[in-house]
C-alpha cells in the first residue's frame, strides 16, 4: 500500500492565515514608527538636592530634558547612536510596508515566493535593529547607573520589541505551508505467473502446447 499525499489546504484557511499575517505585520509597522518617536533610553541625572532631579530622554531622533543643559545629538556627541536609530526604523517600517503588501497580494494571486521573502527581511532587519538598540540602552544603563543616575529602557524599545515579536509571528504564518509527501509513480503492471506446485506434484504449464496433430 503506497502512502498517498495529503489533501491540498483548503483555500479558506490558508487566506484567514495570509490575511492574519497582513494584520500582524501593519502591527508591527505601527508599532516600529511610534517606538522611534517614544523614549528609547530613560534617565534621572542627580542633582545638588536629592529631589531636584534632571529627567532625560532620548528617543529614535531627539533627546530632550527638564533643563536646557541637555547635550546636543549631533556627531561627537556620547548619545549620538540613539539619534541614528529613527532613521533605521523607518527603513524597517518600509520593509513591514512591502511584506504587508506582497502577502495581501498573494492572497489573490497565489504568488506566494515574494511574500516569503519579504516577510523574512523584514523580521529580521527589525529584530536586528531592537537587538542593536537594546545593547546601547544596556550599556548606558551601566554607565549611568554606575554614576548614582537610574537609568534603563524606555517605553519606546519595548513597543519596537514587541514588533520584532510580531513581525517573526507574521513571518511564521506565512511561510507556514502544509508539508506535501513526495510523488509516487504508480507501480507498473508486471504479470506474475502461478509456477507453484499443484497439489499431486506436477507442475501445470501457464500455457500448454497443442496436441502434435497424426
């Protein structure tokens, strides 16, 4: 008995799933645009009394704090990195655009192959670029914290986490196809002749002779 392949996937699931990708990917754009305009790295800086404190934030393009003595992010400047990453994001969220796009579009043409790699791309620039981030906030965590600044975070980053999350989740339902079992050719017709024994001994021939004519 050969194996024969699964039934094909019905139409219906397979678009609900496309289209699940498509809401979880334009998630994911929202939240990478709106993360690069929030807080990426948060800081108290100390000051003469214990509650005058300098708060400071630097978000994906500018930082700002409770007084004007807030350094410039310009070239040169320690908190320089920060101010590139909004213009990263940006390109993540184009990425998001053209996946969204590309994965709506197979749902009516069938052409799944752009979709795929799309989707892939852009989860993992955007996971790339909130590893990268990440590693800038952990180290002036460190930096300040070591100065009696608190410091960690802010509720940017975590929003363009929570879209790298997403965006992998819109890639995995994309790429997900059922598995199909390999093709098998049907077996050939070969005739297989009874040469077994009868039951007094003799073997019987498939297909006796004529009898010699006189």
């Amino acid at each position: 008995m050969t194996d024969q392949p699964p039934p094909p996937e019905p139409a219906p699931v397979r678009d609900q799933r496309r289209g699940l990708s498509v809401l979880l990917t334009l998630a994911a754009l929202l939240l990478t645009v709106a993360g690069s305009f929030l807080p990426l790295f948060v800081s108290v800086l100390p000051g003469d009394d214990a509650s005058d404190g300098v708060r400071m934030t630097v978000s994906g393009w500018t930082g700002e704090s409770d007084t004007s003595g807030f350094p410039p992010l310009e070239a040169g400047s320690a908190l320089a990195p920060f101010a590139r990453n909004g213009a990263m994001l940006v390109v993540a969220a184009l990425i998001l655009a053209a996946a969204a796009a590309l994965t709506a579009r197979s749902i009516k043409t069938g052409s799944l192959a752009p979709a795929r790699s799309a989707s892939v791309a852009a989860a993992a620039f955007l996971l790339a670029i909130a590893g990268s981030i990440g590693m800038q906030a952990t180290g002036w965590t460190d930096l300040f914290s070591a100065g009696g600044a608190p410091a960690g975070p802010g509720f940017g980053f975590w929003m363009v986490a929570a879209g790298a999350v997403l965006a992998i989740v819109a890639a995995i339902l994309v790429n997900l196809e059922p598995q199909r079992a390999p093709r098998q050719d049907p077996p050939t017709d070969t005739a297989v002749h009874d040469v077994s024994t009868p039951r007094y001994g003799f073997p019987v021939p498939e297909n006796p002779s004529p009898p010699a004519q006189p």
